[in-house]
C-alpha cells in the first residue's frame, strides 16, 4: 500500500468551512503536482474529502494570539492532514 | 533626477498596493527599449557604471541614480517618467538599490519554483521595499510568468515555510504584453512557473528600498476619494476568517503611509484606543 496526502486550508477551523488552498502529494509515484497547477480545490471542504474516502490524520490546534502579536498573521493557520492509502497495482 | 515634474501614483493605486500587495502597468516600457533591454540582460553587464570589469563589486544600498547611468537600455528603463514616478511614489525620493536578477527560465521547463517570500523575514514592521519585475517580451500562460498571490504580503513568511502549499484561492499567474512591470510589495508570496514554450522566458527583477520615511509621497489630491477605503476593505478570498486582520494591518500601513494616525475604517482600530492616550 501507498500513502497519498492531501492538504487542505480552510476559511475556519470548522471543517465544513470553505478550502482556501490544497496540496496533493502521491506516494504511488501515479501524479506529480506542483505550485500553481490548479484553479479550483479537489473538495470544497474537509467534510466533503471525508465523504470522498479520506481519513484525517491532522486538524489544526487554535491558539489565543499572544500579547502585543493580536493583528499579525503568517502561513494559512487552519490546515488539516488527510490521507488515503492506496494500491498502486490497483488491488483492493 | 528631477523628481519635481514626475507623474506619481494617486492614492487609489497606492490604497490598491497596500491591499492587494501589487501594481501592474501594461506596455509601460516602449517596444524598441524592451528588445534592447532584453539585449543587455543577455551581455550580462551590471548596474555599476557599466561595470563589465568587476561583476561581482556590491552596489547594495547605493542610490538608484548613481546605477546605470551608462548602460543603453536598462538604465533608460528605470529612468522612464513613469518608472521613476510610481518608485517615488512607493519609496519616496533618494530610492536605495538592494539587488537585481534576470531570471531566465528555459525553453520547455516542466517544473513550477514553489511558493515562497523572498528573503529573510524582514522584522520591519510597516516599511516595506519593492521589487519591480520587468516582462519584455510577450508571457502568455503556457510560459509562466511569475504566479503570486494578491494579499499576501502583510503575512509573515519566511521564504519556503509556505512551501507545502500548491494552490491557493485567488492566486495569479502573469500573463501580459512585451513592456509590463509589476511593482510587488517586499513580502507577497509568489512561486516561477514552468515555461511550457520553445522560447526562453526572462523577467528582469529589481530590489529597491526606501532611504527615509515613506509618506505622502504620491499624487495625494485624491486622498479621500471613496474608492480609497473601498480598496482597503476588498477582502482576498484565501484569508477566510482572517480578512478583517489584514484589514486592521492595511490601516496601521496606511496610517503610516499618509501620516494620519487616526485613520480608520469602520472604527476597528478606534474602539481599542488605538489613539487614545497610552494605557488607557
């Protein structure tokens, strides 16, 4: 069996609020991705990729912003991990 | 250079930076100085008085006047009214040189750089640099350009740590005509595209930085025209439940731009005391 991971920000830490980014990465070697390959999201939410099949390895932890640091942003905070283990000779 | 006669930006294009991150100017270099400026990035000479002799001399940190005063193309490039405006515009006068780059990215390049900032996290918290990226020639979709993400710029990343991400909402790859410049703010995050075409793609990229305080140094007659606060407020559609939070930064920044401390939209910075007095 083969892992794939499958990426998702969302609008809000809630998993049926919107994707905002996603990544694919294939350990089936089948699909090669990269930045900017892609306009619209595999799923409009986590919720809808669960529906698909993918079990969520990682949901993201909400932190209280720290003193004086309430306005600064940085990376997306809201990713969530899924994965699908795969077959790569398509058995089972 | 006399600065005084310069057409500058109106404060709807620098309201427009400071919330999307980026300008675009369309055809801004004439067709004849773009092919010759694509002739000199390829005999690889400096900014330094022509400097064949000594490439790798450091002009960091010199005044952009004194670079290229020589050079037949690119110098002319940076000195077009237009040019020289928006830079005086966003940086105000006295723009200091940090670096250039002429990326070349090769005929039938499959492979796309990933999402990054450029640099080291840059600890200021409101001055920014720019970095002009000058197309010469013809960059249709199936040759990249450069993809970047509007409103992305006030985000603090340091280089690949967004690296993870393929795609986000609302990102925009460059497509445009011979002689277009985008102007990027320091901190938006943008990654190369491949060049699918038989062709060589270059974008010619200058850093600048400003040499003192960056305020009101735009065409600001139009300061209150409502499309100013419209622009501010313009929510990306990556930022989910985060788009007030970079709104309340588009204020601090602009704020600082305009001199105005009690700049507000929507009293969002007003009902913290944002200028009230200190410890209140």
């Amino acid at each position: 069996m083969r892992q794939q991971l499958l990426f998702l920000c969302l609008a809000t830490p809630n998993p049926t609020s919107a994707v905002v980014s996603w990544s694919f990465f294939d350990g089936t070697g089948g699909t090669t991705t990269m930045a900017g390959d892609g306009d619209q999201p595999p799923y409009d939410s986590v919720l809808a990729a669960m529906k698909d099949g993918w079990r969520v390895l990682q949901v993201p932890v909400v932190r209280a912003a720290a003193p004086g640091r309430e306005h600064e942003t940085g990376p997306l905070p809201y990713e969530f991990v899924l994965e699908k283990l795969v077959d790569p000779a398509g058995r089972g | 250079m006399d600065t005084s006669s310069l057409p500058l930006l109106s404060s709807k294009q620098m309201a427009a930076f400071v919330a999307h991150g980026f300008l675009r100017f369309d055809e801004i270099v004439p067709p004849d100085m773009a092919a010759a400026a694509l002739d000199e990035l390829a005999s690889g000479a400096g900014p330094a008085a022509w400097r064949a002799d000594d490439p790798h001399a450091s002009d960091a940190g010199r005044p952009l006047g004194t670079l290229w005063t020589r050079s037949p193309a690119i110098g002319p490039v940076l000195r077009l009214p237009r040019v020289a405006g928006l830079i005086h515009s966003l940086l105000g006068p006295g723009a200091l040189y940090d670096h250039h780059y002429a990326h070349v990215i090769g005929p039938r390049q499959p492979w796309s750089q990933p999402w990054h900032a450029d640099a080291v996290l840059d600890p200021r918290p409101l001055a920014f640099d720019i970095q002009l990226m000058f197309f010469f020639h013809d960059t249709p979709r199936e040759m990249g350009g450069t993809m970047i993400l509007p409103g992305s710029h006030l985000r603090r990343a340091n280089e690949l740590e967004i690296s993870r991400v393929q795609n986000f909402r609302g990102q925009l790859p460059t497509v445009c005509p011979a002689g277009t410049l985008i102007v990027i703010h320091h901190g938006i995050w943008h990654c190369g595209q491949p060049n699918r075409t038989d062709r060589a793609r270059t974008m010619f990229k200058v850093r600048l930085g400003p040499s003192g305080k960056q305020l009101r140094s735009w065409d600001v007659t139009d300061l209150d025209d409502p499309d100013v606060i419209r622009t501010l407020r313009h929510e990306h559609p990556f930022t989910g439940s985060q788009a007030r939070l970079e709104i309340v930064n588009r204020i601090k920044l602009w704020r600082c731009l305009t001199g105005d401390p009690t700049f507000d939209i929507d009293y969002w910075l007003g009902r913290m005391g944002e200028h009230a007095p200190a410890g209140r």
